[in-house]
C-alpha cells in the first residue's frame, strides 16, 4: 500500500470511528468484559514464595509469556532455537502454539546476532508468522544472547 493510499485509508477509517462513536468498537469490546486474570505456573504448581513476576499469564483468549532466555555457553543460533523450543513448550502447556502467537518481542545482547537469529526464527511460526519487534539491549540477564517474549491467542 503506497503511503498516499495508508493515509486516505486511516483517514477514512479515523473519520469513520469518530462519526460512529461507540459504533465503531465492536460490540463485544463495548460489553463488560467477564474475563479474569489466571497465572500459569511452569508444570503447572504454584510456587511456595510469591514469585518475582509470573512466567505466564492469561486473560480472556490472550496469553502473555514473559521473556525467556538461554542460559548456558552457546552461540545465538543454539540460543536462539533453545528460547524458541522453551516458548513452544510454555504455549503448548498453556492450550495455545507457535501459530497462535500474535505478537514476539525479540532482545538480542548483540545487534550483530541479527541475521543469525533470524535464520533460527524463520519458520518457526508456521507460514503467517506474528508481529516482531526486535531490538540490541545492554544486556540480557543470565548472559543468554537472546531473550524473547510472545503474546499469544488461547
């Protein structure tokens, strides 16, 4: 879509939601939502101590994964698929899949790990692969190379 056709069809949509009103929002996103929040706990137990921040979490039909990293001597490729293998694991524990996921948040220790990471990534989504954010961060915690987060359909 040409940049001239982007803006006359967010116009036109813009223009359209503010003369509707409430209109505009679905109808199900205008009723009061009955969804609850429910944390996922890794093999399915709760902690004894209140953890730090939870590793999943549901709400309605989403699931929020938090960031998982590789924490051992590898390269970003080995990091890169182990972090991808831990999200399909954590998705699958929670009812959803790799092709759920609707968004993935990419934190890479170093920008030069790029194109190496992608070449893990590529695929891994099914053919309609989610959004991505990627970006070089000063550091990941646990010396992992990659750290990723996905929020995912249920």
């Amino acid at each position: 879509m040409s940049k001239s056709n982007r803006r006359g069809f967010l116009g036109k949509s813009a223009a359209v939601a503010a003369g509707a009103g409430m209109a505009a929002i679905p109808a199900a996103a205008q009723s009061t939502s009955t969804a609850t929040k429910r944390v996922i706990y890794p093999n399915g137990k709760k902690p004894e101590k209140t953890p730090l921040f939870s590793h999943a979490v549901a709400y309605g039909n989403l699931l929020f994964l938090s960031g998982i990293g590789a924490h051992f001597e590898g390269d970003i490729k080995a990091h890169t698929n182990h972090v991808l293998d831990e999200i399909k694991k954590s998705l699958e524990e929670a009812g959803s899949s790799m092709d759920k996921v609707l968004k993935a948040q990419v934190y890479l220790a170093d920008l030069k790990d790029y194109k190496e990471m992608n070449d893990v990534f590529l695929g891994r989504f099914g053919s309609e692969p989610p959004v991505r954010t990627t970006v070089a961060v000063a550091g990941v915690p646990g010396n992992s190379l990659v750290e990723i987060d996905v929020i995912a359909y249920i």
